[in-house]
C-alpha cells in the first residue's frame, strides 16, 4: 500500500482499534447477563485463528438494548473447544453457551441449532464470527421479522440473475445488489452481516436434514436461499439498505471467498442447487419484475 493509501485507510483503521479495545475492556469487567428473555436465540461459530477474537464479536452482538435469549457458540475443534480463550471463559459466566459439533463447514454456524432443539418457538438469529456489529444489530432484524414474520431478513443481498435462456445462473460475480424496495426470492442473502429466521423456516430447515452436503457443502447462504425459493418463503433486506458491517482485521487471514467467489466454486454449488423446480420459480420471478 502506499502513503496515500495508507494515510486514507488510517482513520478506519484507529477506529477499529478504538471499538475492539472498547469491548475487549468491556469483557474483562462487565458481569452483566449476555442474555434477555424476549430476544430471540443466536449462534454462531469459530474455527483457526478467529478463535482468539470471537469473544469481541459475541460482545458486539450482545451489547445493543435487545439481547439474545440464548447465545450460542458452536466449535468443531476439540483441542479448541478443551482450550476456552480467557474472553470466552468471561462470556461463559454471564450466559454464553459453547458446543463441540460435528464440521459441518460454514452451515456449522446454524446447522447444530437445528438438530438440537426439538420445537421453535422463537425467532433465530446468526451473525459471523470476524464482524463488530453496530449496538442496533439484533434490534432491528428482530423489530423486521416481528413486523413481516413470514419473511427472511438480512442486512445485506444480492440479486440472482438467470442466463438469457433461463436454465442456469450466471456468474456469481456478475450478481448485483439484492433488491431492497420489496421483499422478494429473486435476493440471495449474505450471511456475513447477519439474518434472522422465522421458527416456521426454521422447521422446514430442520426437516430438509443434512441434504446441503450433497449440493453445497462450502455454501450456506445458498442451501438457505434455495429452501426460501422453494417454500415461497421472500427474503427482506432491512430498512431497504444493502449495509456491510465493519471486519475484524487479524480474523480475516481465513476466509472461504477466495474458494467460493473468486475460485468459481460458488459458482459450482449453485449450479448443484438451484434444481429445475427452483429455475423455474427464479423464471416466473423474473417475467414478473419484467426481466424476462
């Protein structure tokens, strides 16, 4: 990077700093619950080197007026899991839960909930395990999906796009921003900046089992997309803003987009995924919003 760069970067970047050594102190002190009755429940998963920084992230998630009834942390790493950071030992005391599961990849931020509980009863939330979210985060999508209970809302969304012919996707890449003015299954959503579940989706996802790993393995967003599609379940973007949410720097030295994105196996998955019946619904969508 040169100066230039590097002097326009820099007022993010002491901002950053600012905000994790704010929860980093926050953690070390506070003994307050991470946990609220009315919220709804949250997970979210951690694996290699983001092990050491998720503490500042479930800090982020748990901070705001509205907090999770249950919050959990799903690890698959047993030498991990046998070896708790200090952040997340403090986090444990006011609420926390962390289980070892099975890898189930990216889907392993969600996927163990599933198996786990028998009857929903509330709303689910996930978010990522390398994001400081704003304190409003979980406020906000739980305030959207009380208010439209049937949808899907997430922060953020692109918009799939079929080939002239209508019988596949086009790149990946070449997606656009989700459509923000309705809600609509032509969104595909982005997990990294958080979403929330009705029980009823949660259901059907629960009884769809472990079928993602025969389609999408390396892929969430897209098995959750495709069962959206498919159950005419619409995906909201909340308050009609497409936002990204600020990163943490050391846990970005792991990250699937490298594979997913720009190794075209996202590219892959979808063509796996998105069956005849979910084209044709994606069709129908299309002749509707006049792009077909």
């Amino acid at each position: 990077m040169d100066l230039i760069g590097f002097i326009r970067n820099l007022p993010g970047k002491i901002y950053v700093s600012m905000v994790m050594t704010k929860l980093n102190f926050f953690n070390k002190i506070s003994n307050r619950s991470v946990l609220s009755e009315n919220g709804p429940t949250l997970s979210t998963t951690t694996y290699g080197v983001r092990f050491k920084t998720v503490h500042l992230s479930l800090e982020a998630m748990a901070r705001g007026n509205l907090k999770p009834s249950r919050m959990i942390l799903f690890v698959d790493d047993k030498s991990l899991y046998d070896n708790p950071t200090k952040g997340i030992k403090r986090l444990c005391k006011r609420g926390l839960e962390v289980h070892l599961v099975e890898n189930f990849g990216p889907h392993t931020k969600y996927y163990p909930f599933l198996e786990m509980v028998e009857d929903f009863s509330r709303p689910h939330a996930t978010g990522d395990d390398d994001h400081i979210y704003p304190k409003w985060w979980l406020e906000r999508m739980f305030s959207a999906i009380s208010k439209e209970p049937t949808l899907i809302h997430t922060y953020r969304a692109h918009h799939i796009r079929l080939n002239p012919e209508g019988t596949e996707a086009i790149p990946y890449v070449e997606w656009g921003p989700g459509i923000v003015d309705e809600p609509s299954n032509l969104n595909f959503y982005t997990s990294s900046s958080g979403e929330i579940y009705s029980p009823e989706f949660l259901s059907i996802a629960k009884g769809r089992g472990r079928a993602f790993l025969d389609c999408c393995p390396k892929n969430d967003d897209l098995w959750l997309t495709s069962l959206a599609i498919e159950n005419n379940t619409p995906i909201s973007v909340v308050e009609g803003i497409n936002r990204t949410f600020t990163f943490i720097p050391a846990a970005q030295q792991l990250t699937l987009e490298e594979t997913n994105v720009f190794g075209g196996y996202n590219d892959v998955q979808i063509k796996a995924t998105f069956n005849e019946r979910i084209l044709e619904k994606l069709r129908e969508l299309e002749r509707e919003k006049g792009l077909r």
